[in-house]
C-alpha cells in the first residue's frame, strides 16, 4: 500500500514474524537508488505470541552486506496490539518504543524526533528495508505494520 504526503510518499506493510526461539529478518520493503527516509516505523497489530522480545531493529540488506538504520538492542518483549514503535535517533540508537500498556507521550523523556537517513542500493544488487527480531518464544506469532515515508533523491529512485 503506497500513499502521497506532502512531505513524501509513505509506503506501507503487514509483516508477520514466526520464529520458534532464534532469530528472524523480514524484507519489508525494496530500495531503489537513493532515497531520503524522512520516517520509519512499526505498530503492533496482532499478537498470539510475543513474551520475549528482547532484541529488534531495522537495518538495509543487500544479500551480502547489513547496515544498521537502528541498534539491534530494540526490545519489544510483551507489547500488545497498538505498540509504536520508530527510528527516533542514529543507527547506533535502539528505536524509540510508545507502549500503550498504559497510555505514553512521545516527548521528554521519551522523544520521538523522527530521524531521517539517505539510504543508497547497492549497486546492480536488491537492496532491502528490513526488520530483524531475537525470540526465546516457541513460536512467536505477531504481526506489525511497518511503513516508510521518503523522498527520492536520484532520478527513478522508489522504495516499494
């Protein structure tokens, strides 16, 4: 799903996460040339399963090559259905988490200033936009919503 912001486009995803205790990397969306990513985030949608969530991030993938667009130290262990969850800092930050467990403010002491990266394909290779989960649940069993709002930068450059 793909719509028009004044500020960019947001793209849009339902991912689902299955891993029986490991870890699990999910391509979200595909890069093409460069891009500006102006906002990058996930909401919980559904969850069966979802304890013990203690490592999480966002990172590009080429097949060959990983680079971090978050710390790989996101947790997410218990959050339920309405969770938030974004890229609110350098790639060496674990995202931002807005548990609405009960109720929380993104401001403070728990900033969300979104935090925009160009992200560059690698070239003559897909390059992906992915989320990457460590689970001791057996299995996990969730569902998060991930979208993306950016800018292309290079002439033809899209994330879909």
């Amino acid at each position: 799903m793909q719509s028009t912001e004044s500020n960019g486009t947001t793209v849009h995803k339902d991912i689902t996460f299955t891993v029986a205790i490991g870890n699990q990397w999910l391509n979200c969306f595909t890069i093409t040339g460069s891009v500006l990513v102006q906002r990058l985030w996930g909401i919980v949608s559904a969850v069966t399963t979802f304890t013990n969530c203690t490592s999480a991030c966002f990172d590009l993938n080429d097949g060959a090559a990983t680079i971090q667009l978050t710390a790989a130290s996101g947790v997410l262990s218990g959050m339920p259905v309405g969770t938030i969850f974004a890229k609110a800092g350098l790639a060496a930050a674990a995202f931002v988490v807005l548990d609405n467990t009960a109720g929380d403010v993104g401001e403070s002491t728990v900033p969300l200033e979104w935090s925009e990266s160009i992200v560059t394909q690698k070239s003559g290779q897909p390059t992906y936009l992915r989320m990457g989960i460590s689970t001791t649940d057996n299995p996990v069993a969730v569902v998060m919503r991930i979208s993306c709002q950016w800018v292309p930068l290079t002439p033809g450059s899209k994330v879909t």
